[in-house]
C-alpha cells in the first residue's frame, strides 16, 4: 500500500465578475417587465405577480457578495436572463476541459510535475458539457497525460468523492499520479429568473494533484483518511438528462429541467447530517478538536459553516481557522471547499492538520482530514 499524498492545487477564476447590485438590478428589470407582460392576468387573479430581489437579503441570507461568470452578458440582459457561450467545432476544447486544464496546470506546476507523468485523470463536476467522450478522456489528451481518465458526479460532492477515489488507487498502486479536476459551470445551470435562487452560483474550476507521497519533492498535504456518504433526498434536484425530448414541455424551457431546490429543507436536514459525520469521521481516526488547525468546508452558506464550524471545534472558530471563499465566489458547487482550501493553505507548518468537507445534493457528505508535511 501507498500513502498518498496532494502535492498540487489549481483554481482558474472566471476574468468576469457579477455583484448583487448589477444582479439584482437585472433581476429587478426581468420582473418589471414580466409583470406587465401579464398584467392582464395579475389582474384576474389568475397569476402571482413577480417580486423584486434585494442585495441587502441576498447578503443576510447566504454572505454572498458577488460571483465569478464565464458570461455575464447575457445573464444581466433581462431579455436573456442565461449565460452566453461560444458553441465549440467538434475538434475545438470543450469548454469544461478548458477551463478544467487551466486549473490542473496550475496544480502540476505547483507540485512539479509534467502533464505526461499523470496516469489518472477524474473530471468530477456537478455537470458534464456532454454525455461522452468523458469530458476527463479530453483533458487527458490535452495535458498530454497517460493512463486513463473518466468523469463522474456526486454534484456538490463531486471533489471529495474524487479525492477519495484516487486516494484509494494511488494507495492499491492502480494510478501513480492522479488529477482530479472540478470544472463547474454553475451559471448555465442556474434559473437566473427564480428570486429564491437566483443569486446562488459562480463558476469556477479547481483541481487538486494527488502522488505517491514518496514521489513529492516539496511541500504536501499527507491524505490520512476519507469517508464519502449519501442519502436519498429530493430537495436539491434537477430533471434534465438525457431523457430531456421524451418528456413533455421541453422545449418550453420547463422549470425543473435548471437547479431546483428546498433551500429551508436542505439547511435544516444538511446541518445536522454534515456535524455528524465529521464526528463520526474524527472519532474513528482519533482525532481531536484540538488537533484540527484549520477546516475548509464548502462554501454555499455562511451561517451554515459558522454553525458547523463551531459544532465541529466546539467554539467559535478563530479568525482564519474556517476560510470563507463564498463571498466572493457564491456556490461554486463541489469546487469550493477546494478554493478555501487551495487559497488558504500554504501557512500551515509541519505537521499541522486539517479537515476538507463538502455537502450538498443527493444528499452526498465527503470529508478529508491530510496533515501538512513540508520536509
Ligand atoms: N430577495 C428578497 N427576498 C427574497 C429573495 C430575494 N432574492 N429570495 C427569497 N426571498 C424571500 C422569500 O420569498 C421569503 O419570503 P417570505 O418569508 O415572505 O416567504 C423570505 O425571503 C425568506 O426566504 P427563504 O426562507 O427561502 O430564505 P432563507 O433564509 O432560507 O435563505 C437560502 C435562502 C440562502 C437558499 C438558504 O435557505 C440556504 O442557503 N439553504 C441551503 C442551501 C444549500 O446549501 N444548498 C445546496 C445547494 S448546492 C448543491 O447541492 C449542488 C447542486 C448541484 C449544483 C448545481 C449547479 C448549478
């Protein structure tokens, strides 16, 4: 058996920025417009008007301030209300293996390493860009990269599952070198013209480079234990796949078919679920409270990880012991605890330890206590 060990992150940040002024003024417009376009019906009875959004809730409801795009063009043109992006040739990059590459180079030349030096490749995301090829098998060919590639989805988990997948190959010898990359393009997913929701993601992509912790050759974070679980849920939900055409109302762009959510319900049965099992997991490993410096959790709510931050540690976190990213980020679904963890890091001595965990649909927990090694 081999101790694995991330030797390398990666995050490629969308150059596009959306705050909650700019979104909620787009928002605001969309339901102006709507409204009229049904104030014969409003009038009736026979229809609810929309309301308007607000800043000043988003930021009390879910600490976010603002958000990464790949397009915000059309997302604040209230006659769009969705992302553009440029439909790709078949021979070009897919979108999500580009970004994707530019995250896993990030993380190659942290550690360095050579795109051809890679034997496993998982493309772990919320969403693929298409069915297949795997998204994963392209990024392989793009770095470069040997062995074998594929994707898979646990949505807001997708990242740790993956960490704990390749972990466990590099520990039996079945991969030697493994990347896995979170590509997630939120926005193209997101009902921008639900107020519930509509403020709720970003895009983004991480990737996280795990070795042979004999192989490393400078600063590493030692992967001492995962555990991955899930349990049937239908409050976080989507109906699009690829029996899309055989249902009807498709082609009208039906409601359920973008990211559907019981915010309240999730926030509630989610809290108690997640401090369980990073319980259950530090007990079963011997670790303490006391030994864990920092956590990186995921990032869809800040009162959410203040509760779990303090459940887990059993105080206040420290300033700087639980990094938010979602301010700036919102939910950027399984890459987030990915970004706290890669941008809030690189201080922690010898020896000192730390907790990833993510959360989210299905519902999927996964967490991962590694301990910093720097010689
Ligand atoms: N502006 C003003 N008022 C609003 C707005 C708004 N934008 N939205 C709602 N309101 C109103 C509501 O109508 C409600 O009014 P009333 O009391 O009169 O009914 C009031 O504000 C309160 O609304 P809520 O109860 O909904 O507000 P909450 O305090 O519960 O906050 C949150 C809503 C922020 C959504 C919160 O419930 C939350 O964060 N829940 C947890 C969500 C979560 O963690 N989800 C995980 C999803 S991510 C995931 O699993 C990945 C999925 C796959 C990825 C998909 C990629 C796109």
């Amino acid at each position: 058996m081999h101790q694995p060990a991330i030797t390398g992150t990666g995050v490629f940040t969308p150059s596009q920025v959306i705050t909650n002024d700019e979104l909620v003024a787009a928002f605001n417009a969309y339901a102006d417009r709507w409204n009229a376009d049904h104030a014969a019906a409003i009038a009736a009875g026979a229809a609810e008007p929309m309301q308007h959004s607000s800043a000043e809730f988003i930021v009390a409801a879910s600490g976010i301030e603002r958000r990464y795009v790949l397009d915000k063009s059309g997302v604040l043109d209230p006659a769009v209300m969705h992302p553009w992006l440029p439909e790709r040739r078949d021979e070009e990059p897919g979108v999500m293996a580009e970004m994707g590459v530019d995250a896993c180079r990030q993380a190659l030349a942290m550690a360095g390493v050579e795109g051809a030096e890679v034997d496993l490749i998982l493309c772990a995301a919320s969403n693929h860009e298409r069915a297949y090829p795997a998204i994963a098998v392209e990024i392989q060919q793009l770095l470069g990269a040997g062995g074998f590639a594929f994707d898979m989805n646990v949505a807001c988990s997708s990242a740790t599952f993956g960490i704990q997948a390749a972990a466990d190959m590099i520990r039996a010898g079945s991969a030697r070198k493994a990347l896995v990359v979170s590509p997630e393009i939120c926005s193209a997913h997101l009902e921008w013209r639900d107020r519930d929701c509509h403020f709720i993601f970003g895009d983004v992509a991480t990737a996280v480079l795990i070795e042979r912790e004999e192989d490393a050759t400078g600063p590493r974070f030692t992967i001492r234990s995962t555990r991955c679980a899930t349990q049937f849920s239908n409050n976080i939900r989507n109906n699009n796949g690829f029996l899309r055409r055989t249902r009807p109302g498709h082609m009208e762009d039906r409601r359920d078919m973008q990211f559907m959510q019981n915010g309240r319900k999730v926030f509630k049965e989610v809290l108690p679920l997640v401090s369980a099992h990073i319980a259950a997991h530090m007990e079963a490993e011997g670790v303490a409270a006391a030994d864990l410096k920092r956590l990186w959790l995921h990032q869809a709510n800040k009162t959410m990880n203040d509760y779990i931050g303090k459940k887990v540690l059993g105080r206040e976190p420290l300033p700087g012991e639980q990094p938010n990213i979602l301010q700036d980020y919102a939910n950027t679904s399984s890459a987030g605890s990915i970004i706290a963890f890669a941008q809030h890091s690189a201080d922690m001595t010898d020896g000192q330890m730390g907790l990833i965990c993510s959360f989210g649909a299905g519902y999927s927990v996964g967490s991962v206590i590694v301990e910093r090694r720097l010689g």
